[in-house]
C-alpha cells in the first residue's frame, strides 16, 4: 500500500536514473570493443627476473593508431587493428619476446556480423517476452486488458537495459569500459530475469482478481497487498542472485568481472522496477483509463 | 511418514552418488598422470589455454551443390594437418555463418595447448609434405609392444627424396586390380636420387610420408632409374584425386582465410579456471548462509537441495558433454543464485498458509502448490532468453554461457520442486510447538502465531 500511494515518489527516481542514463548514453555512447569492430588484442607480462617492461608506443611499435596500455606491474594490453599472424609474431619480437597471455583478433566482417546478431537476439527476446506476457495474461482482462500488463513490463524491461547500458556508458567514459558481446549477453540475461521478477508480481495479483471475483477491493488495493505479499521474496531472489554476481565479480576471472558487473547493475535495476514501478503503473494505468474502483 | 522420510533418505543416497561422480576430477587436465576417467570436465581453450581459429572459405567459384562436399574434404585436410602438430584433442568442424542475406562457409579450428599462432595457421595453410624414409637397420624386427611405443622417428630415417623433387602427380589406375594410384614423376634431380635410394635398399620397405604420417610402405622390388614412383596405398578415388591436386597444386581444396583468431596463455587459463571454481564456491556458500540465517529449517533444505542442484549439473556436464568456459561457469554461478528463487516462492507461500492459520504439513503442500504456477511462468522467460542466446550466438562464449544458464534453469525447477518437497515433508514435524513454528518460520521479527 505505502509504494502504490507513494508512486509518484518512485516513480522520478526511475525517470531521473533514466534521463541520466539517457544523457551518459548520447553524450558519451558505448564503446564497442573488437567483438563488433574487429581488431586485435594482445596481452603480455614480463618475467620479473629476467626481463622488464620497455619503453613502447604505438609509433615505435609501428601500429598507428594502437592504444598501449600498462597492466599490473610488468605488462601491457596493446589494442590495434587486426594483425595478421606475421604482424602478431612481429610485434612479439619488438616487445622482446614476453609471455603472452592472450591474442585476440576479430576480422572486420565477423565483428559486423556479431553486432547484427546482437541486435536480431535483443530483438527476438524482446518479442518473445511480449508474446509470452500476453499468453500468461490473456484471461486476465478485469479491471486492466492483459496487453497493458505486457506493455507496463516492457516499460519495466526499458527501463533496466537503459540503466544497464547508461551506466556503461559512464564507465566507458571513465574507465575506457569496452562492452563485447559477454555485454550483451548480459542485458539479455537481465530482461529474462527481470521478466521473472515482474511476471511473479502480476501473477499474485492475478491470483488475487481471481480469489475477489465480486470486485469488492479496490483495484489499488489489491495491487498493494499483490506487492506486499510478494515483497519479502522479490527482494530475497534478487539478494541471493546479486550475492552469487558479487562473489563472481570480486573473485572470478578477468574475462568475466564486466559480465557480472553489467548484471549486478541490471538485476538490482530490475528488482527496484518490478516492486516500484511495474506494480505501481498497473494503479495508474488503471486510473488513466477512468477506472475507479 | 516413514514412506517420505525413506524416499528423502534415498533422495539423499543417490545425489551422494551423483556428487561423487561430478567430484572425480580425473582426467580434466591432459597432464594428470592419474588413469584418465571416462567422463572427464571439458575445459574450454579460454581456460585450458591453446588457440580458437576461425577461417573463412572462399567459396564462391564452387557451385552451391558442392560447397558442403568440398567443405567437408576441406576439413579432413585440415585436421590431417593439425594432427602433425600434436595437439591432444584437436577439433575441425564447419560452420555456417554471414550476415543477413549472405551465406559464408567457415572452418573452426582449435588447438588446445598451441599458442603460436604463426605456427599452427602456417601448418594449417601449408602445402601437404611428402616424403620417403627407409626404416632404421634393426626396426623391422620390433616386437608388436615395442611398435606400439615407437615414434615414426624411432623407426625412419628421411632419404632426403621429398616433395620438393616432384615434377607431376597424376591418377592412374592400376592396370590388374584397377584401384586408384597416384603416379609421382621426379625431375632429373629426384630421379637419381630415386634411383641412388632404390639401388642401395633392394629388397627392404620405403615409407612414403604424408604431412608426416605414413600412408603407404612399398617394398623395393629393383632399382628404378625411370624416374617415376606410384604410390597405391588403399585410395579411394575421390582421396587419391585430392592427393594428386594437393600434391601439384599444394592447395587445399578451398582456398581459406583467417577471419579470427583468440589464444590463451596456459598461466591466464589456470588463473582462470582457478578464480572461476573459487567465485562457485564462495557463491554457493554466502547463498547457503543467507538462506540458514533467514529461513532455518526450510533454509537448510533448500541448502541441501541448491547441493543436489550442484552436483546433478556437473555431472551432466560431463555426461553431456559441456565444455566450460569462464563465461560458462560464470553463467553457472548465476544459477546458483537464481536456483533457490523457487525454494524461495515456495517458502514464502508456506508463511502466508501458516499465517492463514493452517497447519504445518498442510502448508507445506498448499506451499508448493500454489508456487507452482509462479515457478513456470517466471523460469520459462529465462529459458526463452537461453535458446535465443544459444541460436543467435556470435561467439563460441556466448554459445557457451547459454548452454550452461538454460540447462541450470532446467535442472533447478526439477531440484527446487522435487528435491525441497521430498526433504521438507520428511523432516516437517506434526506438532504445533513454538520452537517447531521458530524453527519453520523465517525473518529476524518473530511473527505472530495469528493474526
């Protein structure tokens, strides 16, 4: 009851993460990193003992436009176009042969083909959820259609990307964050997820409409106590879920630490929306549409 | 109630077993001296280290009925090649791929272990080696073990006579039993060389080498002064055509181009699959906490039930076989979190009967019964994003991820569902005593018996 009577609350702090999502993402963007581009990435670290890391730029490394970048004590990350696997040796060599802990490389086309890929799945889960929703909900058309159910979560499921992909984008303003195709990846996880979260919220006051059938609540007060019923266990799921994507953030490999960070971001977006916004638009669309009981 | 608690011991028996066989290492690292296991976990190249290629086929002069002949001929040549550098499980497959509208052939070549890049794509991309050894002095009388333990090298010497002194390859047909042959003529310099090699070595075996392997061992009948040699290992046509265009053309059959390439270092792959089975164990463990602290009993049931989950999906893993990468067990640490979300429904709905007034036994089944519904919708949309993901995969990690998310989703409704209910109906006491409500009741503020 209190967040459906404070909905307006809630609601600007959703619209002002998201404008300030919205403006991160038009003035700075996201960096596409060589999944989508094509490039190259090399790593490499020197023996402490017998080697130490020189003094290299893009220039004297003869790769324009690369960006050099040192890691830990003893090593670099190089990002340059693709190099073929003569250049790559090349390029060994005038670093003076160090270990190699990784090479990357992306032909152009792949990349393209990659970023069209990402889009069709984004795409199709987007339609999936949409279909999805309104089968879930097609008996359910009193007080509100069921294709208002789908929509308010669609608002949900916007407004989770945004926030994801906005914060993203300031990391990639600051910390030269590259999202990859792990990224994507991630956004999808998180509207699966979020969808979950939501559909469990509007399956209880589903069950409810159908426990009063004679309309004696009103309908905000029966979406009030959906919430509250479903509250301890929306925030639960959500609190096991971010424990397991910390851990994984703070000890698991390098290559997934952006994964786990793009999903803790999404999944605590996506609990706060479908306890705060879905569930309180469900009231609102109600009234807008004249309803008043 | 001793029928439950029976299936709950069983229960119990067999997710031991489960684990036991998931817990066996044996066998996952290709340097474990110890007996290799059947079922071993599949590392990917991102944690066992070595080298992912992907190579484009230039396919276009080829009529589209047979690209995937000529693709499949492409990847037996290939894979001959990659065998030479002795590579533990190497893997060839041909894929499809391309933007919308276009179609592109492509090859995937990974070399588990190979981290130079250079080396392997050269060997790939090479010309096939032929070559002609004589057998060491004394090799020939080796004892069956003895040849089982011999490396070709152990046993043949190189004559110097190679591909390099090929003037043509041809087919020709044997002229009594009609089998293909490829006919190999010298130039003048391999000729005498032939010549020199038949002379001296009448009577004994000569090995013809191919990309390092032998594929035939001729004995020397006479010397041979005409210059040409014919290899009739047991060709088929087709393999005995392809050897005659390789050998002149030295090409493979479809022309290809390195369109990626990813390679891991050895030391960044153990540091990963390290951090990876640490960030599992620490995952499982604050989850594990957290459910004891805020639901008790039903806490611990579903503690044991995530355990069930964990060892039921290793060992699919293996029996799959699933080939784990970081983004695959990061994929599995998600799970765990998102697993207990139906014991967590499930539990929550058990509260509100009790609140109801009900009593215990009752609430548990009315518990999971009215989750039930809640459970499928919500785990559906996950498994919808899995397939989707796992269709429209750009890479082999997101590949990898999907797998391992939509079978974990999969996997916890069974566990959550059979595993908590056959637990919590077995260890649900009758009474109505405040410590057995303390103990199945959850949060920090004691709640009211009624309300």
């Amino acid at each position: 009851m209190f967040i459906v009577r404070n909905r307006a609350v809630f609601y600007s702090i959703s619209g002002i993460l998201c404008v300030a999502a919205l403006v991160a993402l038009f003035a700075w963007g996201l960096k596409p990193g060589i999944d989508f581009t094509g490039g190259s990435i090399v790593e490499v670290a020197y023996d402490n003992a017998s080697s130490t890391r020189p003094v290299v730029t893009a220039e004297s490394l003869g790769l324009e436009g690369a960006s050099i970048r040192e890691t830990g004590s003893n090593g670099f990350i190089i990002r340059a176009k693709e190099l073929t696997p003569e250049e790559h040796n090349t390029l060994l060599a005038e670093l003076g042969n160090p270990v190699e802990k990784r090479f990357d490389s992306v032909g152009p086309i792949l990349g393209k083909e990659a970023l069209q890929k990402s889009w069709m799945s984004i795409g199709l889960v987007l339609l999936a959820i949409v279909l999805f929703i309104t089968f879930v909900f097609r008996r359910v058309s009193r007080p509100v259609s069921s294709w208002k159910y789908g929509l308010i979560a669609i608002v949900g499921l916007a407004h989770n990307i945004l926030i994801a992909a906005g914060a993203f984008a300031l990391f990639g303003h600051l910390f030269g964050f590259e999202i990859d195709t792990l990224f994507v990846t991630a956004l999808l996880v998180i509207l699966g997820f979020s969808i979950h979260d939501t559909i469990v919220v509007f399956d209880r006051v589903r069950e409810n409409l159908r426990d009063d059938s004679k309309g004696r609540k009103a309908f905000d007060e029966l979406v009030g106590e959906s919430v509250r019923a479903t509250f301890v266990r929306s925030v639960n799921t959500s609190l096991t879920t971010l424990l397991a994507i910390v851990v994984l953030y703070l000890v698991g490999p390098e290559a997934t630490k952006h994964f786990s960070l793009a999903l803790a971001i999404g999944i605590a977006a996506g609990t706060y929306s479908s306890i705060f916004l879905c569930s309180p638009l469900l009231v609102s669309a109600f009234k807008w549409q004249g309803g008043n009981k | 109630m001793w029928k439950q608690r029976i299936s709950a011991l069983l229960l119990l028996v067999i997710a031991f077993g489960i684990g036991y066989f998931a817990y066996d290492k044996a066998g996952t690292n290709a340097s474990d001296s110890v007996t290799p296991s059947r079922f071993p976990y599949r590392l990917g190249l991102d944690l066992s280290g070595g080298t992912h290629l992907v190579f484009r086929a230039d396919t276009a002069s080829l009529p589209e009925s047979e690209v995937s002949e000529a693709m499949q001929s492409l990847a037996q040549a290939v894979e001959r090649r990659v065998n030479v550098l002795g590579v533990s499980e190497p893997l060839v497959q041909v894929e499809e791929g391309g933007t919308v509208g276009t179609t592109e052939h492509r090859l995937i070549v990974e070399l588990p272990g190979i981290t130079d890049v250079k080396q392997a794509v050269d060997a790939i991309g090479k010309t096939p080696t032929l070559d002609f050894r004589l057998m060491k002095p004394g090799s020939e009388n080796l004892t069956p073990e003895e040849q089982e333990k011999a490396t070709f090298d152990d046993v043949f010497v190189t004559t110097g006579l190679t591909g390099r002194y090929l003037k043509r390859a041809t087919l020709q047909f044997n002229p009594t039993t009609y089998a293909p042959e490829v006919g190999l003529q010298w130039n003048d310099e391999g000729a005498k060389l032939f010549a020199q090699i038949t002379r001296d070595n009448v009577g004994k075996p000569l090995a013809i080498f191919l990309d390092g392997a032998p594929i035939s061992i001729p004995r020397i009948q006479t010397e041979i002064t005409s210059g040409e040699a014919v290899i009739n290992g047991t060709f088929k046509v087709e393999e005995a055509k392809a050897l005659v265009r390789d050998l002149n053309y030295g090409a493979l059959p479809v022309p290809v181009s390195l369109a990626s390439t990813q390679t891991v270092g050895a030391t960044l792959g153990q540091g990963a699959l390290n951090a990876s089975v640490h960030a599992g164990l620490i995952a499982f463990i604050a989850v594990a906490i957290f459910l004891i602290i805020w639901y008790r009993v039903p806490g611990l049931v579903a503690t044991i039930a995530l355990a069930i989950y964990v060892a039921l999906n290793l060992a699919l893993f293996k029996l799959v076989p699933v080939t784990l990468t970081a983004a695959g067990i990061a994929g599995f640490v998600l799970t765990l979190g998102m697993a207990v979300d139906a014991n967590i429904l499930i539990f929550e709905r058990m509260k509100e009967e009790i609140a109801r007034g009900k009593k215990l036994p009752e609430a548990i089944k009315e518990g999971f019964h009215r989750a039930w519904l809640s459970i499928r919708d919500s785990n559906l949309s996950s498994i919808i994003t899995a397939i989707i993901l796992y269709y429209f995969a750009s890479t082999p990690i997101v590949k990898g991820f999907a797998l391992v998310f939509g079978l974990g989703v999969v996997v916890s409704m069974f566990t959550a569902i059979t595993a908590s209910r056959t637990l919590l109906i077995a260890v649900a006491p009758r009474g109505e005593r405040a410590l057995s409500r303390f103990l199945f009741g959850s949060g920090f503020i004691p709640k009211k018996s009624s309300r």
